[in-house]
C-alpha cells in the first residue's frame, strides 16, 4: 500500500493529443499528454520516408556491403569447389 500524501496524482485516462487531435488514452501522472510525433503520423510508419543523402553515406554503406557479399559468395563457391 502507497504512504499517503507523496506520491503524484494517478490519472488513468490521461489524453494523449497530437495537433489538438485526442489519438489515445494512457495512465499517467499528466492529465493531457501533447505529442508532436506519433506511429500515425511518422514517415517510418506512414511509408512517405525518404532518405536524405547529402555527402553519399548510402550509397557508400550499399556499395561497401553489396561487394563484402560477393567476395564472400565468391570465396564459398571457390571452396566448395576445391572440396570437390
């Protein structure tokens, strides 16, 4: 049992708002919960991501990788055909 008289206000149906727009309902200490970014409105979630490449990081990590997985399928099948 809690000790009366320190622990903060529960509020078990606190208003989660994003845009003045009530998006779900959770318990806090908060009565109302502003939010500027939620799954329903993130690019991640909503599929209008786009990735900003300004110095080629990407393209550089794709590259990078794409030829680490071909020197590794290639030295595979060159091993697996020695041991044949």
């Amino acid at each position: 049992m809690p000790k009366p008289n320190i622990h903060p206000t529960w509020y078990p149906e606190a208003k989660v708002t994003c845009n003045g727009e009530v998006i779900m309902t959770v318990g806090s200490t908060s009565p109302e919960i502003n939010v500027e970014v939620w799954s329903g409105n993130h690019p991640f979630y909503t599929g209008t991501q786009k990735i900003i490449d300004t110095e080629g990081r990407v393209d550089r990590f794709q590259k990078r990788y794409a030829m680490i997985g071909k020197k590794v399928n290639k030295e595979a099948s060159e091993s697996s055909s020695e041991t044949k």
